[in-house]
C-alpha cells in the first residue's frame, strides 16, 4: 500500500522530504522562533521536526489528502494541523487569524492547477516581474504556496523551502530570481542530492531567504548530501545569481579552470545552424518512414553511417553534421557524427551544422570531461531530463 500512495503522490509532483533533511533544514530557523507555517504538511515530517527543536512555538500545517492528514495528526497535535485546501480563502481567512508567522517551511506539489484570484494576486505582490501567469489555465502550485507563505510570515521571518531545480537553473525563471535577489535576503541556495527522495531521483533545491531587503551583495550556494550535510558551497554575485543559483554549474566552471567566462570559446562561436527535429518518433513510425531516435546512438562509437538517401521529412542530419540528444538519460551523454547518408531526426534530437573546419573540435569537446560534465550538470528536468538549446550552446569547447 506505501508503495501506491508513493505512486500517486510523485504523479502529482508531490515528494515526502525524508526526516534527516527536514530536520537539516529547521536548524536554519532562528533560535527565537515562535511560530511555523507550513502548507501542503503531507505526513508531518517537517512538523515533527520543527516541534522537535521548538517544543513550546505554534505550529499551523495545512493537508488536503485525508489519507495524509491522518498520518499527520499521528506525528503532531490534531490541533495543529488544519484539514483543507491551503490555498483556498476559506483557509487563508483561518491563517490571518493567527498570522504573522515567524517562520514558514514546506516542500510542495511541483505541479501544475488553476489558480484562484488571490493566489495570482499573491505571486504578483511576492514577485512582480512575473506578470505572464494566464487566468483560467494551470499554472504553478509550488509557486503559489511560496507566494502564500511568504504572505503569511513577518517581515524579517525565515522560509525555509524545497523546490525543483528550475527554478534556478532555467533561463524562463529568471524574472524569478531578480525578484529574489532584489526583493528579499537569500542567505542559502542549496542543491539537493537527487537521490534525497523515496524510490525517485528528482533535481531539487532548498531555499533559505529572509521576508526583508537584502543586506549582503551575494548568494551563497551550496550542495546537500543524503545524510543533511552541507558538503561544498561557494558565493556569486547578484548579477551571476539572477543568470543562474545552480551551485553545481558554478562548480564546474572551478573545477575545470573556466572560470573566465568571457575568454572561453564556445559551441554558438562555431556553429552555422542547430536545430532540433520537428517531428516525433511516433509520428515517423505512423508515416513508416526512417528516423534517427534517441535509442539510435552508438554505445561503442560516434560515427554514424546513414548509407543511401532515404525519403527524408522535417528536420534532417547530412554528412558532416553532429548528432546530440536533447532528452533521455542513458543516452544523454552520447554523440555521433554522420559520415554518410542522410536522416530525418525526431524532436528528441538536436542537429549541429559546424562552421567549416570545426566539426573535429565539435565533436572531442563533447567526447572530452569538458563535453561530458558540462551537459551533466546543465541537464534540466524535476524528474525526466533535456538540454536546452542555450545551455548547450553556451559549452565550452577544448582547443
């Protein structure tokens, strides 16, 4: 049975935080906490462990999944824990009651739901460059119970979130982290290991921030192990912060000796064209015309022979051409070369045409450490992982 409610929670984008990380968490909280919000409480992780160091503070969580909220109340005192929607009116209007909180933690559902006014009203108020949210279609729950919370807490109060890697890391949540640099105290952006969560690996980040205007000039950034240890950190400036939070990008730039950016040549330096396939596999296989696939890259080589011409549709690969995926797994790290032929690729495939002279440089930048980690640690994705166009585009190429 835990095994199917695992199921349905993580098909609504929903992760139990394992009790070692909540509780590496709540020792950020201030010494003098008095209160905890926390929305979306699931099983009562975080609340046992926020009452575990703060006996005597007021703790409100708020569970919609009865299921859970029985689970909850078995963990923390029934009083504590609200039955309900947490961003419904109704319950906000039983939160003022008791708001300002000091503190406010939670790890909440990465999915997706139509929101109501005030929860828009709420983004746009937590974040105001974000003005691109349409009424009426799904936007995101995780933003909205941020935005809530941080509605909620005090000024000076601590959130101390967990949040998919994205919001850190994709160019689309930008506005996001100019908001959060300029408008509030980011005092840790910490990467979580990927493994952190029961029977899944998913790219998540913990966010620690103070409801005040920054004091400091930088952003500390960090990665967490399994066991809640902090196991390396560094700080960037705001302006590198707003660009990206992602420690492990910044890392990698130390550890391969690329930390001056601005001398590095780059894959858009030298390339002509790259595109990404139009078509899916599955539409090729119901035209029953050749394709190149994801599952089509050589283990043991990188050299692709396409042989004769075939009837070619979309966007296709000619000889001369560089083959990289732009999503899988196994398969993320791969690469080819076309020798011969043509083939049409499927949407699952980016398509390098090198300027003349830089296919060889091309291709040992991605079959080199350099090529390797660099699309490692870009890959994007909660649970299933790509490759945007910039973040390859952007790779530093050996010379």
């Amino acid at each position: 049975m835990r095994t199917s409610y695992v199921s349905n929670r993580q098909k609504l984008g929903q992760f139990f935080t394992p009790e070692r990380i909540t509780d590496f968490i709540i020792s950020f909280l201030d010494a003098d906490t008095t209160s905890i919000l926390e929305l979306g409480c699931g099983e009562g992780t975080f609340g046992k462990s926020a009452l575990s160091r703060f006996p005597n503070m007021n703790y409100v969580g708020v569970e919609l999944d009865r299921k859970w909220h029985k689970l909850a109340i078995g963990k923390i005192p029934e009083k504590s824990v609200l039955l309900g929607d947490a961003l419904s009116m109704r319950t906000f209007r039983k939160l003022q009651h008791c708001a300002p909180f000091s503190a406010a933690i939670g790890n909440p559902p990465y999915t997706r739901h139509i929101l109501n006014s005030n929860s828009l009203s709420q983004i746009y108020r937590a974040f105001p460059s974000i003005r691109t949210i349409p009424i009426n279609k799904l936007s995101r729950l995780d933003l909205a119970f941020l935005a809530a919370s941080l509605s909620l807490i005090q000024r000076g109060g601590v959130l101390a979130f967990i949040l998919p890697k994205t919001f850190f890391s994709d160019p689309g949540f930008r506005m996001f982290r100019q908001d959060l640099v300029k408008r509030y105290q980011c005092d840790f952006v910490a990467e979580l290991d990927s493994a952190t969560f029961e029977g899944i690996e998913v790219d998540t980040t913990f966010l620690l921030l103070r409801n005040q205007a920054p004091t400091i000039n930088n952003v500390r950034l960090g990665k967490v192990n399994l066991e809640g240890e902090v196991v390396a950190d560094l700080s960037v400036s705001f302006s590198s912060a707003i660009d990206r939070m992602d420690f492990s990008h910044y890392k990698l730039l130390q550890e391969l000796n690329l930390a001056d950016e601005s001398s590095m040549l780059r894959l858009a330096d030298v390339v002509q064209d790259f595109q990404r396939g139009s078509l899916s596999k599955i539409e090729f296989v119901k035209m029953g015309r050749e394709h190149f696939h994801t599952t089509d890259f050589p283990s043991d080589f990188d050299e692709i022979d396409f042989g004769d011409a075939s009837e070619i549709s979309g966007v296709h690969a000619r000889a001369g051409d560089i083959l990289v995926p732009r999503v899988g797994s196994r398969c993320l790290l791969r690469q080819a070369i076309v020798q011969r032929g043509g083939r049409s690729i499927t949407d699952c495939i980016y398509r390098i045409r090198p300027n003349e002279g830089f296919a060889e440089t091309i291709l040992q930048s991605l079959q080199h450490e350099i090529g390797q980690r660099w699309r490692q640690a870009h890959a994007r994705g909660t649970c299933a992982k790509y490759l945007t166009v910039t973040d390859i585009m952007q790779m530093p190429l050996i010379t």
